[in-house]
C-alpha cells in the first residue's frame, strides 16, 4: 500500500486530498465544453460531478481495492482549487504508473499544469519507488503535450486514429520517463 504524504507542496501549489467542500469549483471545471474538449468525456451536470467527487475523495492511497490516487490542486497564496491530478498504478508488476491533470481554464497557461506533472513526477520515483511514469493525451491537444514535455517526459508513441471519442477518431500522445532519468536530472 503507498498512501502520499498530503499535501504535496510546490513553489505555487498545494496537492491534497478531495474533500466534499470541492463540490462546487469541480463543477464550474467539469461543466465546461472547453475543458472536456479533449477528455473522454462531455460537461458533466451537477450530480454527476457530486457521484465523481464522492469517488475522488475516497480514492487517496494505492491498496487492494484502489490504484488511483485522484488529487485537488489548489493555489498556496489563496487556497482557490484550480484544477485536479490524478496518479495511477498502471501495473505493480512493472512499477509504472501513469499521471493526469486538469485545470480550470482561468489558469490555463500560467504553468501550473507543469509544476502538478513535476509533482507527480516525484511522487512516483522518489515517494512510490516507480520504475516508469507515463502520461497521454490527445493528439490534438497540444497544451497538454507541452506540458509533459516541458516535465521533463518524452514522447514515445503517436497511435494514429486510436481512440472512437464523441464521434470521431483521434490520435493520441504517449510521453514517457524512465527512474534513472527521472534521477539524472
């Protein structure tokens, strides 16, 4: 079982744990059109958003039953919830795990979607012992594989028309960093 050590701490944000209290800025995040734009996933209702929630707040360790560890990501100098993370273990056998993270747009390209994959990035090698991080996106989302360059990762696949998502085929970005580049940084 590996349980993270919240909050995580970063210059500008504080990682922690999803409480009930974050029904409301997830909402304004999640109902958005330009947010799931590139998710698998439309704008979720009210409800839906509060049956998502109530699973994310439970989900804050590896153990038998659970290998996502959801993450709200709020600013240090106001504690104002600008996004949410996740790191999951995409196999024990192998060690690999696999980040994720979504933010509201008012906060798209002040570089904190960078500082949350850099975290999860440590979490993963320094706290979990893992031996590769991965993220995806989708190939059109270009902010978000800036982003994971920008961590640090490198792209190691383009799936050309992978996924059926809302109608149409897309492409998708895996980025990729082994432990030792993690280490050798």
């Amino acid at each position: 079982m590996f349980t993270p050590a919240f909050p995580i701490l970063t210059d500008r944000l504080s990682l922690r744990r999803f409480t009930m209290d974050d029904l409301e800025p997830l909402h304004a995040m999640l109902s958005r059109e330009d947010v799931s734009r590139f998710l698998l996933w439309g704008p979720r209702d009210l409800a839906q958003v509060k049956e998502t929630l109530t699973q994310r707040v439970n989900q804050y360790r590896f153990d038998e039953l659970n290998d996502v560890i959801s993450i709200a990501a709020a600013r240090r100098d106001t504690d104002q919830f600008i996004g949410s993370a996740k790191f999951s273990l995409a196999s024990r056998e192998h060690r690999t795990g696999e980040l994720g993270y979504v933010l509201h747009p008012d906060h798209y390209g002040q570089g904190y979607a960078t500082e949350i994959a850099i975290a999860l990035l440590r979490l993963g090698f320094e706290d979990a012992g893992l031996h590769r991080m991965y993220g995806a996106c989708d190939g059109r989302n270009v902010a978000s594989a800036r982003v994971m360059a920008k961590a640090g990762m490198r792209q190691e696949a383009h799936l050309v028309e992978n996924e059926f998502i809302k109608g149409e085929w897309t492409d998708e970005l895996i980025y990729g960093l082994l432990a030792k580049e993690w280490h050798a940084r």
